[in-house]
DNA sequence: TTTTATACCTAACTTTCTTATGTAAAAATT
DNA sequence: AATTTTTACATAAGAAAGTTAGGTATAAAA
C-alpha cells in the first residue's frame, strides 16, 4: 500500500500566508474550511494546511487589515468568508513575488541550474 | 541608498540542512564560517546563514552521523572541517529531491505554470 | 595600536508550526 | 433511528528551528 509522500513540514513554514494570500486573490472569496481542502485537492494531498495553523494565521491577517470577512449562515452554522482588502492584495503581490525570488535563489544554489559556461 | 533585500527570515526555515548537506556534498568538505561565506556570496547577500542557527546544525548533523569532523590547526586557532558521512550523502540527495519537488508543488500551487489545456 | 575579519561556541527568546482538544450542525451510513 | 463521518469553527500546550545577543580568541589590516 502506498502511503502519500507529505513534506517534512518545516518546508511549510513562512509559507502559510502568502498561500492564503494568493488563494484568495486567485478565487475572491473562501472561507478557511474550503482553503484547507483546495489546498490539500491541488497538491495531490502532499500539501496539508492544519486547521490550528490556518485559522490563527486568518485571524492574525485580519487584524492586520490584510483581509475582511463576512458571515455567512448555513441553516444554523456560521460560515466565516475571507475576502482580500486592497492592502492584502498588494501584499499578496508582494509576498509571491518574495517566494518566487526566493526559489529561484534556491535552486541556484543548489546547482540545479549550473552555468553552462556561456554566461 | 539601496538595502540589500533579505528574505523575510521565515522561509529559510527548514531548508538549512538542506544547504548545508548539498554544499557539501558539491564541495567536499568546508568548515562552518566557509560555509556562511559562501552562501553570502553564492546569493549576493540575499541568504545569510547565522552562526547562531549554522553551528548547531553542524553538530546536530554530525551527532545524526551525517556529517563527520576534521580539525585543522591554522596557526594557533582550530578549524573544523565538515564532510559527508555515506549516510549523509544519501541524506542529502534525498532532501535536495524533496525540497525541489516541494518548490514544483509550490509553484504550482501558486498558478504560476497554468495548465495550458493540453495536459 | 586599534579595528576588522576570521573562527569557534552557547543561551535566551521569538515565531510558526503540530498535536490535542473542544463545540456543534449536517450528511452519510448502518 | 442511531451512529459515524464530514463540515466548520475555535483555542492552547508544546516542539522545532530559527534570530539576537553575547562570549572567546587569533590573524590581518588600517
């Protein structure tokens, strides 16, 4: 049987935000739930999100002014959506941006992309 | 005047060991302060590794096995060499592996290889 | 002679997760 | 109809892996 290969969760960390960030800029609204299964559909499940990781990081951006919510009932629960504010969109910019240069730097050094000499 | 851009330190978590086993492994043996060195100067200053979090890592790795110890009198003052164990060479192929697959998924996950339709 | 670079080290603290736990409604299963 | 699973929110103790700050001491440069 075969057992999915997770990442060892340090690679996670300093990740979850712009994540969230970028999810949201991709889909409009979400609500943390549905982050924490898109997350896990689009990766094949190798990429899990924590419900006690995500939603503190929800509320911590919130009170960042990074995002807004609205509630939402379902018969009798309440729904909490996310939605970016013009703050988090830049900085959902900013924060890719940031974890692009920093893979690439990475896989620079890592040797990955050797110089081919004519450079 | 131009500040260096340094990554927002969070995302460096995790991946150390990685560096430090694959420098390693392309390098033969190094000791620490030539190890902070050159990843400073690999990256143009974009990641520093501390002596804070580099010595303990070394000596974390050599007490894992992965890593073994050579000091060098230069002078007066001792050097400690590093180099890969066969454990920690095997060690450090697969880490490379999965944090380039980790990046692959990443970078997906951030849409920024969309499906073209023809997959 | 003084400062900077080299070269090692540890410890308190912070950040950011994981793990565990709690609550409760809706849906699916037996 | 009763039980289990899924949905959906939340918090808190603890672990992991860094940063920041400090210490020691030699060699080189100013």
């Amino acid at each position: 049987m075969y057992i999915c290969p997770m990442y060892s969760s340090e690679l996670l960390k300093g990740t979850l935000k712009t994540i969230v960030l970028n999810l949201l800029k991709d889909n409009g609204r979400m609500y943390g739930y549905e982050i924490t299964q898109r997350v896990k559909d689009l990766t094949g499940e190798k990429i899990q999100i924590t419900e006690g990781a995500l939603y503190p990081t929800l509320h911590a951006l919130e009170s960042q002014g990074e995002l807004q919510t609205e509630a939402v009932f379902i018969g009798k629960r309440v729904r909490k959506y996310y939605t970016l504010t013009e703050k988090g969109q830049s900085t959902a910019k900013e924060k890719v941006n940031e974890l692009v240069d920093f893979m690439n730097t990475m896989k620079f050094l890592l040797d990955l992309e050797p110089r081919t000499g004519n450079g």
